[in-house]
C-alpha cells in the first residue's frame, strides 16, 4: 500500500510546483509563448503607477503650502502661486485617472478628485451652511480639482473680485475654510491610496495575473480602455462638443474657468494613456512591458503599430485646437469633433481588436451609444 501511495504523493507534490511556478505566465492564444502578466503588472505598478500617485502627492504637497500661504496673505502673488500649483497638480493627475483599482476604487476616489463640470450650487450651498461632509457622494460634483478650479478662477468676474472673496466679502472666512478643505482632502485621499500601495496592495495587484473577470491584469486593461473611452474620449471631448447630445455644451470643459489649459490637460492625458499602452515608466523616457509588448508576444506588432499610429493621429488633431476648448467648441467646432473622431478610431483597435487578442471579455456597460 505504501508503495503505491508514494508516487502518487510526489505526483500531487510535482503538480503543485509547476503550478505555483507558473502563475505568473498565460498562454492567451495557442501556438504562442506564453505571456508572463506578472512582469507587466510589476513594470506598471513599479514605474508608471506609484511613481505618478508620488508625483501627485508632492504636488498636493506643495498645492496645500501655495494654498496656506494665499489664506494667510490674499493677495495677487500668492493667488499666482496657488494657481500654478494647482496646474501642476492637475497635470500629474492625468497620469494616474486610469488606475481606478484597490483603493481607489474602494473610496471612489476619482470621483472626488475630477468630476466636472462642478456643481457652483453645490459650491456655495456648502459654503453658506459650513455644514457638508466633503466625502459624501452629493459632493462629488463640488469637490477636487474642477471645484478648487471655480474657487481661484470663477469665484468672481476678475482677479480684483476673487481676491476680494477671500479678504473683504462677507463670506470670506467661509470662503477660505472650504478653499483649505477642498485642498486638504485632496491631499489625504491621495496620501491614502499611495500608502495602499506601498503597503500591502502593490504584491496582491502583481500577484493576481489569471485570466478573470476578478482579477487585477484583467481589471487593469479593462479600467484602461474604460479610462479611455470615457475619461479621455468622451469626457474632455465629445460630451463638450456635442457628440452625445443634440448641441454642443461647451461649458463642460476641463478646467473651464481657467479657460486656458484645456488643450495643455487633454494632451497630458493622451501622453498618459499612451505611456501606459507602452509600459514607458512615468516622468521618463525608458519602457518596461506594456500592453505593446502583450501584443508583440502575441504575434500582433501589426496591431500595436496601429493604435500608436491612432495615437500619434488623435494627437496631431488635438494639438491643432485652441488652448481654449470652450472658445474653440463656440468659434469652429468641426476641428473638436474632428478630434474626437480621431480618439475615436482607436477605440474600436482597443476595445474589441486588443481584448480579443489579449483573451479578456469587456466587464463594464456601455451606454454612450457609439
């Protein structure tokens, strides 16, 4: 009995370690080498993901000093210096809108950081009242960098008259606490979902590579081409321009009451997402594996070659706007449907040509009607 127990012991034993050694490596499509998923989730995690939410949180660093030192002195130069962290800030942000996974899915956290237009009843509403819970779904539309975006540009039809908001009005006190909150929680949401990161949630996400609707490689391309399609497609584009509606609605740009970075916005977001397809790391010029090189392994450089080429497209028709998009959608809005159309084009390479070769079934509901 003994005899004819042991083989099958070591039979169980043998299986078990080709299986632990092996989780990291899928064979999506027969006849190919298999992929190893764990070396792109460490490249994204490692070089584009922590070291864009640490960028981040020293901007929103340097964004709560611009701000303590504006509430301290109101005054034109401080106003400048906020304003230009505030920018900083928000670009870093586009690199990292895509990642909606871990914790920032778990406390909605880009729902609380860029949801736009930004609700100004909201704004003022929690102001007067000095009652609000900043975290609460209803704020959503009143918070993050939209909300801080009306608060030292839109507040007042001038520099004179939004510095006289946090100095001279009535409400100025009140104005300057919701100013200090809206930055301050930015800046813990962030610290939060970083030490997320850093902590625990960096080896679960480069450890769950199986080919699932649950797991976080499937999650990543899927929040990826979602990021795409809406944040970056829709969002800053077609919805503005009136692709989804019966006219266009220019006053749901990006950055509207800044009127001017729009344009600089939209093409950090392009670079972002194009970043990401190549597994370039953030902030250099060096590439690590991405969704290109799945794609290479699988035989489909012809496919890569094509959304770069997509890309390259889409950027050339964006850089040709007006740094405005509010006056470019008023002045000839052909040129930001044309750009849309061009981001467009690339959906249908990412979101049915790519997932088909990657093997990974779409797991969010579409309702734009595109």
């Amino acid at each position: 009995m003994i005899k004819k127990i042991f083989p099958v012991v070591l039979l169980a034993i043998f299986i078990a370690a080709c299986s632990s050694s092996d989780d990291n490596v899928v064979s999506d499509t027969p006849g190919t080498t298999p992929f190893n998923r764990g070396a792109l989730l460490s490249n994204f995690a490692d070089n584009l993901i922590i070291p864009a939410y640490e960028e981040l949180n020293n901007n929103l660093a340097a964004l709560v000093t611009s701000k303590d030192d504006f509430v301290a002195i109101s005054n034109q130069a401080n106003l400048d210096r906020l304003r230009a962290s505030w920018l900083t800030a928000y670009k870093t942000w586009q690199h990292v809108e895509a990642f909606n996974i871990g914790k920032a899915e778990e406390i909605l956290y880009h729902f609380q950081m860029n949801i736009y237009p930004t609700n100004t009843i909201d704004i003022h509403n929690n102001i007067t009242n000095s009652n609000y819970d900043l975290t609460a779904v209803n704020n959503n539309d009143a918070v993050g960098f939209p909300a801080v975006d009306y608060m030292i540009y839109g507040i007042g039809a001038s520099d004179t008259e939004i510095l006289e908001k946090y100095t001279t009005d009535a409400e100025s006190a009140k104005n300057q606490t919701y100013l200090s909150d809206l930055i301050n929680q930015m800046k813990t949401l962030t610290q939060d979902v970083l030490n997320d990161w850093n902590t625990s949630y960096r080896a679960t996400f480069i450890a769950s590579t199986t080919n699932t609707a649950s797991s976080a490689a499937n999650k990543i391309v899927n929040d990826y081409i979602f990021y795409y399609e809406k944040g970056l497609r829709a969002n800053k584009f077609g919805i503005p321009a009136g692709n989804f509606s019966a006219t266009p609605l220019p006053e749901k740009v990006e950055g509207f009451y800044n009127q001017e970075v729009s344009k600089e916005l939209a093409l950090e977001a392009l670079t972002a997402v194009q970043n990401i397809f190549n597994g370039t790391h953030f902030g250099a010029s060096t590439s690590g594996i991405g969704f290109k090189g799945y794609l290479d392994n699988l035989d489909r450089t012809d496919l890569a070659t094509m959304i770069n080429g997509q890309f390259g497209t889409a950027r050339e028709k964006i850089q040709a706007l007006n740094a405005n998009f509010y006056t470019q959608i008023n002045t000839d809005n052909t040129k930001m449907t044309q750009a849309y159309d061009a981001l467009q084009a690339a959906v249908v390479l990412l979101k049915v040509d790519m997932l088909q070769t990657f093997n990974i079934s779409v797991d969010y509901v579409d309702a734009d009607g595109d």
